[in-house]
C-alpha cells in the first residue's frame, strides 16, 4: 500500500501542479462560460497548445518556475459535488475509489515480490 500511495502522491503533484499553471495562464479555464458544449471542449486544448508552444519558446517561464515549487498550493473549487436530488457524492465516489486503489495496490505489490 505504501508504494501505491507514494506513486499515487507523486503523481498527484505533478498533475495539480500543471492545472495550476493552466488556470493561472488562462484564467478562462476558471470560469464557468456561456458556450456551447462544443467550443467548452476545445478550450482546454487550445489553452494546453498554447501553453506547450509557450514553454518550447521559453525554457525561462516564469509561471511554470513558480509551481515547481513543492509550497505552491493548489485549491479546487470543485471539490465538493451534490447531484441533482441534492445527494452528497463524495461518500460513494470515495468508497468506488478506495476499491480501486486497492486493487491496484495489490497489483503492483504482486508485481513487486514477483520481480525482487
């Protein structure tokens, strides 16, 4: 379990750390716009071309610097979900998510004994 949730931990940061800089570069990645669902799909995208263009062009960002920083702190305002009877989801997803770490622990544990 230990070696799942150092991967899983590791993993988890470098991912936060990237959507951080996204939202920080393109604010509109932040707000909830009036577009069609077609155009909304797209902008995430074009906003990731954007950025990896900007990145190819100047090795020296700034931005990107600042969230390599372990301390940069990164706050989802999404965290908390309610459907539309009003339900709290974060009881159920956690527990479907827990079977799933699980499994995949036990997965890359056996994994780890059979190859050392």
């Amino acid at each position: 379990m230990e070696l799942f949730n150092f991967r899983h931990s590791s993993l988890c940061n470098v991912v936060e750390r990237c959507i951080g800089v996204l939202k920080n570069r393109f604010p509109i990645l932040k707000l909830m716009l009036n577009y069609p669902i077609r155009k909304q799909r797209r902008i995430p995208f074009a906003c990731c071309a954007l950025h990896n263009f900007i990145r190819m062009q100047s090795r020296n960002d700034t931005l990107f610097q600042q969230f390599e920083d372990n301390d940069v702190d990164v706050v989802d305002e999404e965290s908390s979900v309610t459907n539309k009877k009003g339900e709290n989801m974060h009881l159920n997803d956690y527990n479907v998510m827990n079977d799933v770490r699980d499994h995949i622990a036990g997965s890359m544990w056996l994994d780890y004994i059979n190859n050392n």
